[in-house]
C-alpha cells in the first residue's frame, strides 16, 4: 500500500507569502507537510482558531477527550508522517501531556497547537479561567515534553516560528507545540516571507567513506542479518530497507516496536528478536550474526526483552536517526535513509544466509475445538487466519502486545503499539487515528479491560464517523500484567466488570458481541469481519490465570524490580 | 456537619522515628495529616508502594484513568483538608497534570506521589519503559504545577522532604509532588527524625494593629458587608467567619467559587456576588458598601463576573491566606485565620445593616408544569426543593454550574465546583471523592453532556463501591456555553449523542431515567432521592437554545474576546 509520507509531497519552492494571517499561514503549513486531518475539543481561547480550521480543506475530528485525540494524532501521524491535535488553553492542553510524551517517546511527529488568553488580555496578570500559575505555565511544561517549542507573540517572527516548529517535527519525528494568543490568530504581518522546504543532506564524505566501510564489512560477512526498528516507519524507509535486503539477499529480523517494518509473509522475514524474552531460534539467529545492520532501532528495554539482548558492538552497524556507529567509531552527519539508500544502491555482496527451518514461526493450521474456553493466544491464532493486506492491527499493553506479536503482518505499517512507552488505553483512540488515516483499511484493536475502561469510550467518535474497526476486549477482570508482576492476591488489581458488549446500546451504533468458548469467538470474528457496515466490539471472557508465554517470562524479569 | 479538617487531629507532638522505611514514614504523616483514602491506579514502578498502602490503614480507591483519580482527590481534599492520589512514572503522573493543576489554581492541598525507577536501574540511563526524555521529565513538569516537589533520592534527608512537602500541601492548601523510586520504598534511614507538626503564627504586632484598625473602620461603617469566598473553605474557617458575621450582624455575600461558605437559608446570607454578571440587588448591596471584608478572596475572572465587579479598594479590607491589604496599605505576615477570629473575638461594633426585601432569592414555591418540556431552570427550581442538609451539590462547568448556583444549599462546603480552572468533566469523579470523604451525604451532580462524555465512567467505581449519587446530565448533544459564545451553526459545538440512562447496564449497577418533561423529572427525581440503594443517572433532553440568564450574560462578556 502507498505511504502518504510527508516527505513526498512537499513542494520544493514556494511563492513568497502575503496577506495570510498568522492562524492562516500555520493551516497552510501544516497542509504542505501532508497534515489533511486534525484531532481535538474547542474551547474559548481556542474557538477563533477552530472557527478557521472548520473552514479550511483540513478535516476536523472532534474527540471526546482531549488525551484521547491526542493519542489517535499519534496513530495518525505513525501512519500519515504528520499528525496534530487542536486543544484549548490549559484545561486543554495539560489533558494531552501523556498522549504526547508517548508520542516523544517513540518518535511520532505530532503537533501540538494550543489556544491561550490574548496578550491584550494579560495586562496586569488577572486571574483568567483555564490559568493555573503564570501565562507560561503550559508553554514551560510542554517545553519538557518537545522537541521544539513556540508561542506566537510577534508578527514579525511568527512565519518563521511555525516553519522551525513544524520542521523540527518532521525532521526528527518527535512532537512539537504551538501557543498562539486568541489576538494573535487574525494578525495579519506586514512582512515578506518566502518558506523552503526542509531540506536535510548528509555529508557527501562521511556518508561515502562509512558506506564504502560497510561494503567492505558485508563482503566479508559469513552471517550478516539486518535488524530494523520503530525509525524505518517513521521515517517511510520501508522500502529503502527491503531494498537493501533483496539486493544482498540478507534476512531480517524485527523488533515489538518496529514489527511491521516488512510484510511478515516475505521469505527474508525472520521473526521478531527480543533478547532472552523471544522466541529462541530467532535469538540465536540474530546473536550469532558477525554483521548485525541495525538500522533505526531503539534500544529500550520491552523492546530488546529487558535488556537480555546480546548484540556485540564489535558485529555490529548501529543506525539510527541520530548516530551512525559502526563496531567503536561514529561517523556525524549521515542521515538515516541516505545511508540505506546509498548501501542499497552500491548493491553490496554478502554471503547470502539460509533461514534455518524452525526460526520463522511455522505456519500452522488453526484447528477450531469449539467448546473449549477461549485463550488469549488461541484468539490470536484463529484471528492469524482472519487478517489480510489491508489490515491494520493496534495493540495496547500487556498480552495485547505480547500476544499480538504472534500475528502474521501482510502490510507495512499495519501494526501499531506503544511498546517502548507503554501508556495503557493507547489501541482505542490509535484506532480513530488510524480510521482517520486509512478509511478503506480495516482496523482490528486487541485491548486489556483495564485499558479499554481508561479510553474506550472514544468508540463514540468512530461511530459518530461510521468507521468499523474490530474491537477485541481481552476480559479477565483486572490488570493482568501486575498480578503476573506483583504474584498475590492484591485487591487493587481487580477492575469493576463492565457488560462491554452491551456498549453498542449506549452509543446508538456497533454491534456487541459475548464470547467464552473458541467456537463463539470464531463466530463472532467471522460474522464481524463480514459486517463492514459498522463497528464491532467483542467481549472475549478469559480466565485470570491465562497469559502468553512471553508474558510469563516478561514478569519473571520484571517482577525482580519490584 | 463538624468538618474533619486536617488541621485539627495532628497531635502537638510526636515521639522520635525509628525503624520505619521512606514508604512506611510518608504513610504514617499522611494519616498524621488526616488522610483516611487515597485515589489512584498502580503500575509496575509503584508496585511496591501500592502493596504497603493495601497493608496500611488507608482505604485505596482503585480508578478507572488516573485524571479522574486526580479529580477525585481533589473533590476529597476541598471536603477533607487533604487528599492524595498515587501512580505509576510518567504514564500515570503526566496523565494528572490536569487534575493537579485544577488543584493549584483554585487552591486544593493534593499529595501527588508517583513512582519511578529505581536508582540502580538507572546506571548508563537505559531507554526504560515510561521514560520520556530522561528521567527527571515528569519532576520537571510537576515543578511547574505543585507548590512543592521533591524526589526520595537519599535516605538521610527522605523524612525531612517529607516533612517539608507535606507541610506545603496543609500550609498553602495547593498540590504538591513526592516522587519514590522504587528502590527506596522499603529502605530504612539509619537516623534519628523527630517530627513537629507545623505550625504557622501570625506576627503577634502586626495582627493587633490590622485588627484594631478594622474594628475602627467597622465602628464607623454605615453599610458594611463580608464578601467571603473559597479560601474559607480550604482553611476550613467557616465557622469563624460565621460567629464574625453574627457577632457584629454583618451580611455575608459568597462568590461562585465560594458557594456554600455559609447555610443559604441563614438571615445573614445575601446571595452569590457576581458584578455585573450576578443578581443586580446583589451587585446593589455589595457595591454600596463603604466596608467590604473580603475574606479569603481570589480575585478571578468567571468568580467576579468577567471583571465587571466594582469594589473600590479604598473601601475594602481584603485578607487571603496570602495578604492583608485596608485601603492602600499592607500587613505582613498575618494569617487569614487568626485575623478573622481575632476580629471576631473583639465582637466589633457596627452599624446592623438590614437587608432589603428583593436582595435575597425569594422563596417560590414550585409548582409543576408537567406536560411542559423541561429546562435548566425548572430543573434546578424542582431540585432546590429536594436537596436537604445533607445533601452535597457539585456542579461541573457551563450551565450546570450558573444553574446550580441558584441552588440555595444548608450546609458548609456542600457545593463544589471548579468555577475558577472551570475544567469540563470534574464533576462525576469528584463524586467518587466527595462519597468517600463522607459517605453518609448524598452527593447530587449537575454536568453537561459535553463534561459526561469526558469522565462520566468513573460511574464505575462509584458502582463498584455501592455509592447512590444522583447524577443528572443536562443533555442537549454539545458544548452548550461554545453554542453561546460562538454563535453561528459550528459543527465542532456538536457530541454523538449518547444514551447516557443505559449505563447501567454496562456497568451492572445503578439505575437510568430519560426524561423530557417536567412531570418526567419530577418523578425520576423522586424516585432517585428515594432509592438510597443505588446510584441514579437522570438523562435529561433539554433544547439546544436553552440556557439560563446567567450564562448568555457571561457568553455574551466572553463572546468579545474571541
């Protein structure tokens, strides 16, 4: 499917700028950065602003809660490249700090814009509603949550305000925020200003000297593997990197964060690599290589099975958005995808490396028992049957993640997670974002109670827009993951029960469905997937003791903190 | 209703500390503090902490999202003195910047304690889970949103932090920050701590001379009235103020914010002062006194009518817990509370001012139109004839708040509203705070639809608990007071439509009314305030234009800044 990267479609001049007002001139931008969609709530100090958004090409999707837009921002800008959410002063904008330091967290460039009291408002510092201790108060707590800050308080710099902003969110994928005072919006400067593209170039020596290095280093590889990362999605180089790998034939591996990077079906695909947490073979796999290409990769700890990963620096070809390292030395100034592009380009010559049966996951038939009581990773394996090309899988935390990871992605980025920052209640809102980004794709969210009861409900927003995702709700009655970390009977990590499936009644729209055995759930999934009308939301009962293998032994590693 | 405030149970003092950890010593000054419950939902960096609170006294309310955990501690705090709420690092603590700085602005004594990883986890600073930007982020945020902050870094000063932080919290009523790591919760300092509680003394000079200066003003005073707001109640001074009032018969006027300082049916009450925005009598009498002691005043915008108060400052005596200020001259280092008692104690002479028939809201009695569409104002007419003694009222914004305050309300402190921060969606969780402060009230809410939709679910734990609030959603499918103070057909303004009196059965619990006529919310009402089994949930259409006096005064202020 074709990536609407935000890098594509910039222009690369652009005719001077004159007579837009400042709240003009940033619906403009975004728009030149691919941005078609906006998530939010209104309030006062932002409504002029809303007023000319409404009116403006960009779609604006109102949310029932601001964190929850700011999440499905996140989402859309994991797909879109860019992404922005819309909030009122304070009340507003402190509702999304969650959303989005997961958005910096894991690289998603989403772009903050907040209302604030007019400047002509601020003689005297009153006491005006939504304030909490200064005017800079939310500017200073987002200044911790961003990659580049602004408030647009002069004319004269407020073009050039917005163009470093929203560069900064594109070039280094992490989100970025936007003050503007409600007498500013209209303001229109008496300035002339011609807007460039980013444009951002490696240096033509560093990057040929480290490519020559790395051929170098392939040519001589008995087992190279490449393993690439969350960055490869942010930064569109899907294609870049499977074209390095079918040049030279090399096998590749994944990561929780960066599953999807290629369709899993592909013969060089190798499995998903977390350390001493992961599947054996594939660990193995990896850790034996003399030529690891990491490329984009995060090295957190879920994602690289809490730090049991055992990558040798001396093997290894670590790129990333911001370093290039290979074995002991750094090259500076090589920017990501130039360096995959030039490597593919040179078509490097490597020992090309068999898949050893038994590494990729065997494809298995799934044998429906239909009496038998549901399991989390039976449900994962009758729903492997179920997914195609065009869908796009959200997981939020815990065995969501876990046992999603099994799943077999056909796509390139249709598999979303926060699985570094691990923020619960991310699937539901992600959904949105994703809808809002792909309509004819078809969502499937696998989401923990505990999770769903945090931000489910912003299934009101899609089916106010008649989108219809497949809701998986995940059912054991509590935080699973904590009474697999904290063992005992602990009250607080029981939930409230909530009658999930009857949710469809409240919102005038889905359809609901109550499953406990494989047989109800195989019906349930097969007659969802058939109804593309609207959405569908299924009560999966599972017991409180069932957890993933990968679970079990995430727990035996974390629990050890506690 | 006698008021368990904080300030009243800490014992004078208190034997030295030995043999306790950090995580049993803060446990034991919060009960010290008068702290029965704490608010939150656990995650694997507080895990440890979690266990020690489900072993100690304190009662730990499980949420369903951490900002309506915040709301709720915030809810208890206004009732109780002091509230606290507990999380995991950064995805539960940056999901309560909202709450907590709500809690800043209108002056709300919230203990936020998060915890972290553990120091030795952070050697080489590893991308751990939940990690932003590096791991002093979320203490970077809360120094912008708490009064004070402080990470549990080193056992020799641990106690003393706590101490110190606490202290703020009770002294300054506003929020503040404690970090742990999870590695010093069950540490035990090897130090001898002896705790003093706190104890702040006025300037013993300073207060005769404020004091005696007032009671001249007084003896001279034609038409003297108390002006008497919110910080009245966080110090918990009503009473003072009261026997001030009846001391020397002077009337009291209360703000919005201040609502419910004094039993409404009391013969020294006036009414709520709003300048120009308010009741005009009540503007009259305020505005025509030649000594206004305003107690405990903030002086906001939404609280004094958008600035349209008049009160010349040559004709007030304004004390805060920050200040004292008669005329053009200031006191230092007053307290708000010995000033007002020891002005009481001197039992002042003044002119007894009489309050002329019109000022007070005359009591109608309602009698019923029950074929006729119901309104906001019949609404709350209808409800003013239920709600007893007993009863507290907490309003969340817009026209649930400018409706209630036409609620005449016979307790202390049994209306609450953040009628200052004015963030949508505070009312339902500071429902699940105000039950749990005081379980044997019956609590009654008023929010919007708008509001409902942000944090409506934490009906759950109101369930799940067996509470029997009566909640009342005024529902007319959108951000009403946006209708107002944006006039044209703006289709952010509009909600899905939800069919809120189906909750409960999602939620297995409680009962829904629909209701549209005044016959049908009359009934629904007697029925709720019969069925003290249960929570109730009153679904109430009301028409998109409808709205009361108040509001489309206010929206039409408000409307000339956007």
């Amino acid at each position: 499917m074709p990536r609407p990267h935000s890098s594509s479609p910039v222009p690369r001049s652009a005719p001077p700028v004159s007579g837009l007002s400042i709240g003009q001139y940033l619906i403009q931008r975004l728009q030149d950065h691919g941005l078609r969609d906006i998530f939010g709530i209104p309030g006062d100090y932002v409504l002029n602003f809303y007023g000319m958004l409404e009116k403006s090409p960009i779609n604006v999707v109102g949310c029932t809660r601001e964190d929850c837009a700011g999440f499905a921002a996140d989402a859309y800008a994991r797909i879109n490249g860019l992404g922005a959410v819309c909030v009122t002063y304070c009340v507003g904008g402190l509702s999304v700090c969650n959303s989005i330091a997961g958005a910096y967290a894991e690289k998603s460039a989403v772009v903050v814009i907040s209302g604030a009291p007019g400047l002509g408002e601020r003689v005297n510092d009153p006491l005006l509603h939504h304030k909490v201790r200064d005017f800079r108060t939310q500017y200073d707590v987002f200044d911790k949550l961003c990659a580049a800050v602004t408030e647009l308080i002069d004319p004269m710099t407020a073009f050039r305000e917005i163009d470093r902003v929203l560069e900064t969110a594109v070039r280094r994928k992490r989100p970025v925020y936007i003050e503007i005072p409600r007498d500013m919006v209209s303001v229109t400067p008496y300035i002339s200003h011609t807007w460039s593209p980013p444009e951002v170039a490696s240096d033509p020596q560093a990057l040929k000297e480290a490519v020559d290095e790395a051929v170098k280093w392939l040519a001589k590889a008995e087992r190279p593997v490449i393993l690439a990362d969350v960055e490869i999605h942010r930064f569109g180089l899907e294609d870049a990197v499977l074209k390095l790998a079918e040049s030279a034939k090399i096998p590749i591996a994944s990561t929780l964060l960066g599953k999807s990077v290629i369709n899993e079906t592909h013969p060089l695909y190798v499995g998903i690599y977390e350390g001493a947490m992961g599947r054996e073979e594939v660990t193995k796999f990896v850790e034996e290589s003399d030529c690891v290409l990491l490329l984009g990769a995060f090295m957190t700890d879920i994602n690289l099975g809490i730090f049991t990963a055992n990558l040798d620096v001396n093997r290894c070809i670590y790129v990333t958005s911001e370093q290039l390292r290979l074995r002991q030395h750094h090259y500076h100034g090589v920017v990501l995808g130039d360096f995959i592009r030039a490597l593919a380009d040179r078509k490097p010559k490597t020992r090309s490396r068999k898949i050893p049966a038994g590494v990729r996951v065997p494809k298995k038939k799934f044998v429906l028992d239909a009496p038998k009581p549901i399991t989390i990773m039976r449900m994962i394996a009758r729903l492997n049957e179920q997914i195609d090309e065009d869908t796009i899988v959200i997981a939020d935390i815990g065995d969501s993640l876990f046992g999603a990871s099994d799943l077999t992605i056909r796509g390139q980025t249709e598999f979303l997670s926060p699985a570094y920052y691990t923020s619960m209640g991310f699937s539901v809102p992600a959904a949105l974002g994703a809808n809002v980004a792909r309509p004819d794709s078809r969502v499937v969210v696998v989401c923990g109670d505990g999770a769903f009861q945090m931000t489910g409900m912003e299934l009101s927003t899609i089916v106010r827009r008649k989108y219809n995702p497949i809701i998986i709700i995940l059912d054991n009655k509590g935080y699973g993951t904590e009474r697999f970390l904290h063992p005992g009977e602990w009250e607080y990590n029981n939930i409230h029960p909530w009658r999930y499936s009857r949710l469809p009644e409240v919102l005038g729209g889905g359809r609901g469905y109550e499953v406990r055995t494989e047989g109800e759930f195989d019906a349930a999934l097969s007659e969802a997937w058939n109804d593309s009308s609207q959405m569908s939301l299924v009560q999966v009962h599972i017991g409180k003791d069932d957890s993933s293998q990968a679970l079990r032994r995430l727990a035996e590693r974390l629990g050890k903190k506690i």
